[in-house]
C-alpha cells in the first residue's frame, strides 16, 4: 500500500523504523 514510496527494498527499513517511531 504504502511501499511504493520507497519501492520493493526500501519498505523493509521503513517498516523497521515505523515500528519504532509508533512504540515510542
């Protein structure tokens, strides 16, 4: 949905860092 923005590899990290960024 929202992986397009950093395409097919760079949705992995972004989802890393949301994690983190909504358990603090």
């Amino acid at each position: 949905m929202a992986n397009h923005r950093g395409g097919s590899g760079n949705f992995a990290e972004d989802r890393e860092r949301a994690s983190e960024a909504g358990k603090k």
